[in-house]
C-alpha cells in the first residue's frame, strides 16, 4: 500500500488531462446556436461519436465481429439494454467458434 | 455535500438513474479486474491503482496508461496520452452541458469530473425523452466511479489469476452496449447517414493512424453530414 512520488504525479497529470476535456465543453456550450447547421450537427454528436468508438471493433476485425454486430443491432431495435448485450456477446462467442476466429 | 441539497431528488430518479447504468456497470467488471491486474504486473500498489481510478476514471485512457507505465512513471507522456485519448470528452461534454438546465453551478463542476463514456451515453438518451435531473446523473456517476473503483482495485490485489477476457466474448459486451444505445438515439433516415458516415471514416482511420484519432475523425464525419443534411431553413 504504498505511492511513490513519480507515479502519484503520473496519475496526477493523467486526472488533470482528463478533467480539462471534461469541463471545457461547459464553456464552448454557452456559444452554442440554438438551431441552423451547427445544432444540426451538435444533435448528431452522441451517435456519431458512440458509432466512431466501436466502429473499428464492430466492422473491421473480422467476420465474426461484424455479423454479431448485425445481430446486436436487430437485438437492439427489439429488446432491452441488457438483453441486447446478452445476445451480442453469446453470438461473437458463436460465431468466433464457428469461423475459428 | 449530498447532491440532494437544494434540488428535488425524488427516490425514482435515483433509482432509474441506477437500472440505466445497471449493464455497463455489469460489463465494466472483467475490464476493471483485468486493468488492476496488469497494473500489478506493472509494479502498481492496489492504493495507486484506486488513486488512478478515482482521480482519472476513463477507462480507456488507464488501459493505455498501464500499458505504457515504466518506472520512474514518465508522468508528461502519460499525461499527453490521456488528453489524446479523452479528447472526444469535449465534444461530450459540450453536447451534455445543454441538458444540465436544472443543474446548480457546483453540481456541473461535479458532474464533468465523472463524465465517462457509459455515463454520458445514459445521460444524453435519458435527455431525449424526459428532462436530465441531478439525481438520476448522479445516481448513475457514483455508482459506475464506486463499482470501477471496487473492481480495479479488486484486480490489482487478485493480481493475474484473471483469464483473457476475450474468452468469454467480453470484449464485445462494449460494442454491444453501445451498438444498443446508438440505436437509442435513431431518429429517422438522417441518423442513419450520420451513423454510416462516422462508421466508414473511423474504421479507415483506425486502420492509417496510429492511436485514438479515429474517434474524433469519425464524429466529426458524422455530425459533419448532419450539418449538410439539415434543412437549411430549420429555425426551431
């Protein structure tokens, strides 16, 4: 149970990055339009940047990955959060067996 | 300091708040006790692993963190790779802080400090159909930090008795979650163009750059063609 000095500044830096990308849209927020383009696109964010974080996984790892991510997504316009979870994890486990992957 | 003082925060927010971030609460534990466990093979103490968690608390960024952890910890480049990494969080949290009406401004300050993907993800679907209460954020916020806390820790000090968790399709359960609530968010033929746009140009550029600009590329791809397919007179 022990913090040595180098690592607790490491840890430190890493925070003080972090929180500065956290807080600094609540000041960019303020000059925000209300409509037009620019709300357009600031109504997008949350699927584009969700879709941007899992892309890579969801259809550029391979075929098993991809075609869960299909079943996930026809789970997901049906069921709830957690049961499409479930499903999405059951069939890449399926299918990385299946194409031996 | 209880997040109660001043605003209303009704027993039912607290506990939706709860059940919504329920299955990325479940999904997070494999990652928390495979991150405290490579943190221990890196020479981390349980109490700097707890420290990083509770300060830090970007899941993403520690795993990287841990990964390129040396000792002495080059605190500078550790430091630049966090801010790389949660770059998206100020797209993020610009995008929240227009929910946050009910929010005093403490409770603000308080609740970026824990604005994590599964967090945020929560909030902005809450957000579309009823409005964003400081009870249900916070509800969300402490327990995803206290169950992220227990189990990384919980790692370090299990040490690497833990199985790739690859094994059991665990590393899905993010995309799997996150494929669920981008399809909260589906409003029509337009998100699908955004969806497909931020796809297409975040696969590619995960493949040609090096690190974690592939999100930002594909965000910006993304609301860039919402931008353009916005009708032009839109006025409310």
């Amino acid at each position: 149970m022990t913090v040595t000095l180098a690592n607790l500044l490491a840890i430190l830096a890493m925070a003080a990055a972090t929180y500065a990308t956290r807080v600094s849209g609540l000041f960019i927020a303020d000059r925000i339009p209300k409509s037009g383009r620019a709300r357009a696109a600031l109504d997008a964010l949350p699927a584009a940047v969700l879709t941007a974080v899992i892309a890579p996984t969801a259809v550029a790892t391979g075929p098993a990955e991809t075609i869960a991510a299909g079943i996930t997504v026809l789970a997901a316009f049906r069921l709830p959060l957690l049961a499409t979870v479930v499903v999405g994890v059951v069939a890449v486990v399926v299918l990385r067996l299946l194409l031996g992957s | 300091m209880s997040v109660s003082n001043g605003v209303s925060a009704p027993a039912a927010e607290w506990r939706a708040g709860i059940m919504a971030i329920m299955p990325a609460a479940i999904a997070v534990v494999p990652f928390g006790l495979l991150l405290g466990a490579a943190a221990a093979s890196k020479g981390l103490s349980p109490l700097e692993v707890g420290l990083m968690g509770g300060l830090v608390f970007a899941g993403s960024s520690q795993f990287v963190a841990v990964d390129l952890w040396t000792h002495p910890a080059p605190w500078l480049a550790l430091g630049f790779a966090a801010l790389l990494i949660n770059l998206r969080h100020v797209l993020m949290s610009a995008s929240i802080s227009s929910k946050f009406g009910s929010f005093a401004p403490w409770q603000k300050t308080l609740a970026v400090f824990v604005l994590a993907d599964e967090i945020w993800a929560v909030a902005e679907r809450r957000a579309l159909s009823q409005p964003l209460t400081p009870a249900f954020y916070f509800a969300t916020g402490v327990f995803l930090y206290v169950n992220w806390l227990v189990w990384t820790v919980l790692g370090t000090v299990l040490g690497a008795a833990m199985g790739d968790p690859k094994a059991m399709g665990f590393d899905f359960a993010f995309t799997a979650i996150f494929i669920g609530l981008v399809v909260g968010f589906w409003q029509g033929r337009r998100t699908g163009f955004v969806i497909a746009a931020s796809a297409i140009v975040a696969a590619i550029v995960e493949k040609a750059v090096e690190g974690p600009w592939y999100v930002l590329a594909g965000a910006l791809a993304g609301i860039a063609v919402a931008a353009i397919m916005a009708p032009a007179e839109k006025a409310a």
